[in-house]
C-alpha cells in the first residue's frame, strides 16, 4: 500500500466500507432467512403432531382403526409431512400413512419428554395421545360409577417431516442472496470507480503537470475550475510554473551573457597567451644574448688573469653570472611550461650517451667543490622525450651537487619490471619527511629564508615536476634529514636495436687546443665572446657575421676548419643548419659542425640532430664549449677511414 497511488486509495476508501458491511449485511441475512425457514418447518411438524394427537384420542380408545386413517390421510395434505404413526400406550402399531424412516418403527413405550428427533433428512414430531376430558366424564345417570383420574398417555402420534424442500429453499435463497450482494457490490463498484475519477482527475492532472514541469516544460498549466482546495492547488501550480519559467528566462540570459563574458576574456587570454609566446620567444633570444657574451667574456678574462691577484674577484664574478644563467633558465623554463609551449616528442634512444654528457657537464663544478662525481654505466634503451628527460636529470644533479657540502653524488640506473628507475643519489644534508611534498612547489628552498644566491631559485625540482607529468614519468623522493636524499624517474624500457654498439669514451686530451675554428653570428658581442674564449684557449678563431663573409675569408686562408660555430638565427634569410650544410658540402672532410643559439624550441634541436649537429644553448658554459672542442680535436686526431 505504501506504493498505491491517489487513485487506488481512493477506490479503497470507497469500496472497503460498503463490501464490508454489504458482505456482513447479507450473510445475516441469509443465516436469519434459513433459521426462519427451519423454525417454520419445525412448527408446522410440531403443530401436525399436536393436532393429529388431539383428535386420535377418540380412535384409540374406541379401537376405531378407520377414523384414525381418515384422520392421518387428512394431516399428509400439509406440506413436507412424509409420514404419520399412530401407536398404542405401549409403543404398538395401531396405524400408519405415509413413507416413514426406520428409526420411527421403535418398539416399546415412548421415552418421556421425547418431542423432536432430529435425523440427516427429516424431523420426526413425537406427541402422546391423551384422552380428553369428554371421555373421562362420569355417567350422569350411573351414580355407582367412580370418576376416572388416570391422565397417561393412551397412544402416541409420530409426524416426520421431511428436509428436501427446505434444503432446497436454502440453496435458491443462498444462490439468490450470493448474486443480489455480489451485483450490489458490482454497482457499488462502479459508484466508487466513477466517484475516484471525479475526485483523482484534477489531482492526477496536477501530478503530470508538476512532472511536465519537472522534466523542463514551463509551459504547461492547469484549468482553473470550480472551488475548493483543487482550485487553490491548480492556482499555485500554475503560479509556480509562472515564476519558474520567468527565473529560467533570467537565468538563461545571464548565462548567455557570462558566456559572452567568458567567450571575451577566454579571447583575450588566449590573445595574452599568444603574445606571452612571443615575448618568451623573443626574450629567451634576446636576454640570452647578452649572457652568453658576459659569460664567455668573463671566462676569457679568467684564462687571461690566471695566476693574478685578481682571480679571487673573477671567480665571484663568475659565480654571479652563472647564478644569473640559472635564474634565466629556470624563469624562461617556468614560463614555457606555463605558457603550454612544450610539445612531447617521444622516440627511443640509449641512456648512457645523455647521463654521460650531463655528467660530464657537472663534473667541473663538482671538482671545484671537492665532491666525487660517478656514473654507473647501464646499456638501457628507454621511450620518452630526449630534451624533456635530459631537462629533468639536469635539474636533479644540478640540485644534488649544489646542496651537497662532502661526499659524493652517484648516478645510476636500475631495471624495475618495464620500467628503467634512474636514480640521482647524494649524500647531502637530507629532506625531512614533512617536506618532501612542498620542495616540488615553486620558490620553496628547505633552509633558505634569506634567499642565497648561491641556493638557487627554488624552481628546479618545480620544472621537474611538471616536465615528468607532461612526460608520463613517476618521479619519487627517498630521503632523511642528514641521511641523503635520492631522486628517481621511472621511464618505460624498450629493447635495444639489433647491432647497436656502445658508444667509446674519447681519450683525454692536452688542456691546451690548438684548431682552426670558424664563428659565425650576426651579434658581435655573441661573436667577438665567443672567439676571446677560443683564442685563449690556443684556437686560430676566424669570425664572420653571414654566410658569404665565411666562404671569403675561408678562401684567403686557404685552409679548412676542423669546427664551425654558428648561429642558428642569423640576419640573413638562411638559417644556421642552412648555412652548416652549405660550408660543410663546399669544404668536404672531416669537419665538426655545432649550433649556438639563444632558442629553446625543441624543434630546432630536432632539426639540428636530424643532421647531427650538437646545440649549445645560449648562454653557453665554457665547460660545455671546450668539450665541444675536445671533441673536435679528438675527431682530427682519430679521422674515421
């Protein structure tokens, strides 16, 4: 019942009383009409008997045998009456009319106060025979008679009765009753289904309206009819439908205009994006510049001093202009990664060559600050970005060697299930537990209120973190105040090309370098820094701003280079990968060929390792410039056959 609806209950309220007391009403009715019947069967029994006994009294005692069956012929015309007997004192026949069941052929003398015997088919009428008052008068004319007071039965008269039409008057009338209720019932039925469609239409109205309103459609309403609490119900409804739909109206025209709102400032945010692209691309360029003249200057200006009283103020020069190099380079980083202008392009390559180069990269600064630097070599092959990963593991060694005060930093690689887990492990001051979240957050340095120049930015392991999510790479932190910390970075492994030879460790070489190098840039600064370095270093450097100026003065010397430098965006129309593929078609042999430029694009070192050119980012670290050269010797050294 808890799930009926209005209409069901109201179809109960209705029929339940009426089936209940019509039901009670006729089965009284019946019990009341077959006891009225049976009472009238058992009086009309009993009256026979008492009359037949009343007037046989005569026949018995004058043994006239014809008048008693005059008289029990005459009681057979009442209804239902089978059968008569009339016995004597002492239970003997006297006569009989009629069909009469065994049990009324008892012999002996009647029980005393047995009136009524009921059997399965009939009722048998039992009265006794008393003489009347008449036949018990004395003679008038005989005085020597005494007066007779004996009053005991002189016979007995048996009536059975019988059921049948009685029983069958029961069944027409229970049968009739049965069909009068049950077509009460019906009719009543029909009242209460009409009464519910009356009083449940309006109400089942509502219930659809408010669920046409529910499922969206304002627009319906209700007719106002007649009076009442309905009316009220059909009034609100239609008031609520009302105010509903003028609410979705102004809600619908505020969100059309939060939308063109949006569409604006989405518009001009993009807009903003676009020009922060720009500027990023411009001032990545253009800031860069002048830092890689600075810092080459200031290296040059250390080979030239070396020795001198003053090499305690060049090297904090140096300092200062390598932490300007880092802030540049994180800041420029954090902008591109803001900005949405890293592009993830994944191919498989070895780790070895990359941990190898970075490491060779830290291993000066390490020196300088009397650490062990080691790299555990591993011929794992992995799938991932080259420049995205190289950028994360620069960051996580850069970190352990600047924080780390003695010891040593260890990078190795371990095989875990698919994965290749490279590790950055120190044995630095450690990370507490509860901060092992927070130093992935930008500007958080651990032990750095004052903002040390010396302690970084606060951006490396931020850069890490976003560079490893754009990557799909896990990285995690183990570490304990005082106890170390190591850094990992999972990378999916994938198998080794066939034939695939490692690469060989080039020879140590003099410090001093004596070759032929070629610098090409259109900035003078860029140029004129670039060149002081190399002559230090007892280079015979040859500088030209474009392509045609280097073919010239090529031409006077009369000699090839063994390394050009050049710049990958020039004033002139060619591009530096142009200008490479042109000098190094023209000159032929073994010449070394290598990108400077202040772009981070990775598309250009794609472009460049595409021909294989190495790129040195703007500003350039003289560590990584004489490596470079390095290897140019190393090549004119050993030229492949």
């Amino acid at each position: 019942m808890k799930h009926w609806g209005i209409r069901l209950r109201v179809l109960l309220v209705a029929l339940a009383p009426v089936m209940a007391f019509g039901i009670a009403g006729g089965v009284w009715m019946v019990l009341h009409r077959l006891a009225e019947l049976e009472s009238s069967l058992i009086e009309r029994g009993r009256a026979t008997a008492r009359q037949v006994a009343a007037t046989a009294d005569y026949g018995i005692f004058s043994g006239n045998t014809d008048a008693l069956v005059s008289l029990i012929e005459a009681a057979r015309r009442e209804p239902d009456v089978s059968g008569i007997m009339v016995s004597s004192r002492d239970g003997d026949l006297a006569v009989s009319g009629g069909v009469l069941s065994p049990e009324a052929y008892l012999p002996g003398r009647r029980a005393a106060g047995l009136a009524l015997v009921e059997l399965d088919h009939a009722l048998m009428f039992v009265e006794p025979i008393v003489r009347s008052a008449v036949l018990d008068e004395s003679d008038v004319f005989d005085g020597l008679g005494e007066p007779v007071t004996d009053r005991q039965p002189i016979g007995w008269v048996l009536v059975e009765v019988s059921r049948a039409r009685v029983e069958a008057m029961k069944v027409d009338f229970i049968l009739t009753s049965a069909g009068v209720i049950a077509a009460a019932l019906m009719l009543a039925s029909v009242f209460a289904f009409r009464i519910s469609r009356t009083v449940t239409g309006p109400v089942r109205e509502v219930s659809q309206a408010v669920r046409r309103i529910g499922d969206g459609d304002l627009s319906v309403r209700l007719p106002v009819s007649g009076g009442g609490s309905l009316r009220v119900l059909a009034e609100g409804v239609n008031g609520m439908a009302e105010r509903l739909l003028r609410a979705r109206d102004e809600l619908e025209a505020r969100i059309a205009d939060a939308t063109r709102q949006l569409r604006s400032r989405t518009d001009e945010a993009e807009r903003a994006n676009h020009a922060k692209s720009r500027f990023l691309a411009a001032a990545s360029h253009d800031l860069r510049q002048p830092m890689h003249a600075l810092g080459l200057f200031v290296a040059e200006l250390a080979e030239r001093l070396r020795g001198s009283e003053h090499r305690t103020l060049i090297r904090q020069i140096e300092e200062s202009v390598g932490a300007m190099e880092d802030l540049l380079d994180a800041l420029l980083d954090m902008s591109k990664l803001d900005a949405g202008g890293v592009t993830v392009r994944r191919s498989h390559f070895p780790l070895q060559p990359m941990l190898s180069r970075i490491v060779d990269d830290f291993a000066a600064d390490a020196l300088q600050r009397g650490l062990r630097l080691k790299l555990r070599a591993t011929p794992l092959w992995v799938e991932s970005d080259p420049l995205l990963l190289e950028r994360i593991m620069i960051n996580l060694l850069s970190n352990a060697v600047r924080y780390t005060q003695r010891g040593g930093v260890l990078v190795c690689v371990r095989r875990r299930g698919q994965d290749a887990v490279i590790e950055v492990r120190d044995s630095g001051p450690g990370i507490p537990a509860e901060a092992h979240d927070m130093i992935f957050e930008e500007f958080y340095q651990l032990q750095n209120p004052a903002r040390a120049r010396g302690q970084g930015l606060g951006l490396g392991l931020a850069i890490v973190r976003r560079l490893s999510g754009l990557l799909g790479h896990d990285v995690a932190i183990r570490s304990r105040a005082q106890h170390g910390s190591i850094f990992s970075v999972s990378v999916p492994c994938v198998a080794p090309p066939v034939g695939d030879v490692a690469e060989m460790e080039p020879a140590a070489l003099p410090a001093s370098l004596s070759l032929f190098v070629i610098v090409i840039d259109d900035d003078p600064g860029s140029r004129n820094s670039v060149a002081g370095l190399l002559q230090s270093w007892g280079c015979d450097v040859l500088c030209a701003p474009n392509l045609s100026e280097a073919r010239d003065a090529i031409r006077l010397r009369e000699r090839s280079p063994a390394l050009i430098l050049c710049d990958f965006r020039l004033a002139a129309v060619a591009s530096g990968i142009d200008v490479l593929d042109a000098l190094l078609a023209e000159q032929g042999g073994e010449i070394a060929g290598a990108l400077v430029t202040g772009d981070t694009d990775p598309q250009v070192r794609r472009l460049a390792a595409a021909r294989g050119y190495p790129v040195l980012h703007k500003p350039v670290r003289p560590a990584r410039l004489r490596a470079l050269v390095q290897q140019a010797v190393a090549r004119q050294q050993n030229p492949v056959s």
